[in-house]
C-alpha cells in the first residue's frame, strides 16, 4: 500500500491510500495500528511528509562507492548521527538554504528512509523488519562547511537546519517492498541525473541497521532512519564541487516508492 498524508478541503490532516488509478481513498483508523482503506474519495489541497517523526536516526557513510568518492574506509560499523525533527520538510515546500548562520556549500543526498511502526529494542537482523511500518524518499541535505570545518568535529551541525529532512511523496509498506536492498534510487537536479545507484551498495543493509540502532536502545514508532547516500553528491564533483543555489530544484527518486521533490531557495 502507497500511504498518504496531505490536507482535505477542509484543511484536515487525513491518510490516504493511492489506488493504481492515481485516485486517493481515505483511510481511517491510527497509523500506528489498524488502517482500512473507506470507500471516500479525496482530493489532497497540499501533500505533507507522510509521518510527523518522533526522531530522526542518520547512517552515514553506508555505500560503498560513496565511502570510496569520499576517500575514506569503509566504516565497521555503522556510524550514527541525528536530525531534530525541526528538519522535516513537505514535498514540493522548500528547501532553505542558512544565510542567519550561513552556509556556502549545501548538497544533497538522496537516501531510503525507513519508518518503524511499533517499538523494539535488541531486535535481532532476522526479526529486524518486522518492525517496519514503511519506507518513503528521504533527502539527507548537508551543509558541508558545518558539518566538516565549523561544527567542531562532529557531523550534527551541518545536518541540523530547518528544512534539511524533506521525506515524502508517500509511505510504501513492506508487502511492495519485500527486499528494501534491491531498489533503484537516485537524485536529478535540475532535469540531470547526478547520483544513479542501488540499495544492494550498502555496506550494513536495512536489518542490520534496525537490529544496531535497537541494541540497549528502544526505537519507539515514528523513528525515521535514513540510511546513507550513494556516490554522486555535489561535494564529490570534480573539478569544482556542485552546491545547491536559490532557483534550484532537487528530486529523489526510488523504486516503488516515487519522487519527492523540492526547490531551493534562501532561507526567509
């Protein structure tokens, strides 16, 4: 099921399910429970992230060629950093680049996030998914001077901004992707396509990452984790890095699951 999350003509939050036709289906009851899909037909006036997240879990540097891009070592484990929930953005709302603490060198990073559903803690690789409620398109935006030369040696600061998390267009449940390591993903800025890879690439998968996040730690529902970029980011571009600018407009694209999309601009 494609789950989405938008405002009615009412300008009331609802759920709904997209059917093959493109129509929406309201559904009722909780997002965390039972959902059944009712015979309502909607016409969404503004699409929003299709989950408000309880906290935001990074995985960095989790594809291999991405970690061979940056010149580093793949990782033994996987390395963990946060963003507020205040960097969650809507598709097709902006993404704000800092002029108040101000950033020059801003990139993108498309990434497969995934939302778990109900609590788990010591959850082992074999049971891992079982805790997943869904997975949707994340971009993982960085703003590379914070977070390599100003954010005194941790990664936190360039990843913390307002807007720096657009998750959307929808929530796709296990039962369409049965294998989360076997999908396409990309990123196209501006109609070209500069990162073009697979989720087979990473070096911990989708169950190893649930099952090390969850050891001595409860994920409560609502977790969002992304779970690393492939190799392509505009800080990799040769001769001269490629940043997003105001007039931009950044997609991230995945298999089964759609595109999320959102223009740049500077911050308000």
């Amino acid at each position: 099921m494609k789950i989405l999350r938008y405002l009615d003509s009412t300008q009331t939050v609802r759920l709904g399910a997209q059917q093959t036709d493109g129509s929406i289906r309201r559904l009722d009851g909780e997002i965390y429970g039972e959902l059944t899909v009712s015979d309502i037909v909607d016409t969404p006036t503004e699409l929003l992230a299709p989950i408000e997240p309880t906290q935001i879990l990074c995985i960095g540097l989790n594809y291999r060629q991405h970690a061979a891009e940056s010149g580093m070592k793949p990782p033994e484990r996987p390395i963990l950093f946060v963003k507020g929930i205040n960097t969650l953005q809507h598709p097709g709302k902006p993404i704000e680049i800092p002029t108040h603490l101000a950033s020059t060198e801003v990139d993108y990073e498309c990434e497969l996030a995934v939302v778990i559903g109900k609590a788990c803690k010591n959850v082992s690789p074999a049971e891992a998914l079982d805790y997943v409620l869904g997975y949707t398109c994340a971009n993982d935006v960085s703003a590379r001077d914070h977070q390599i030369k100003l954010g005194g040696g941790q990664w936190c600061r360039g990843k913390f901004f307002d807007t720096f998390a657009p998750l959307g267009p929808c929530l796709v449940t296990p039962a369409d992707i049965p294998d989360p390591n076997a999908l396409k993903i990309a990123t196209i800025l501006n109609g070209e396509r500069v990162q073009d890879w697979t989720t087979s690439d990473m070096i911990f998968d989708v169950a190893h990452i649930i099952s090390y996040l969850s050891g001595s730690t409860t994920l409560v529902p609502g977790t969002v984790i992304m779970t690393g970029t492939p190799q392509g980011v505009g800080m990799a571009v040769k001769p001269e890095p490629r940043w997003l600018r105001p007039g931009d407009e950044v997609s991230i694209e995945i298999e089964n699951i759609g595109t999320l999309t959102n223009p740049v601009q500077l911050e308000c």
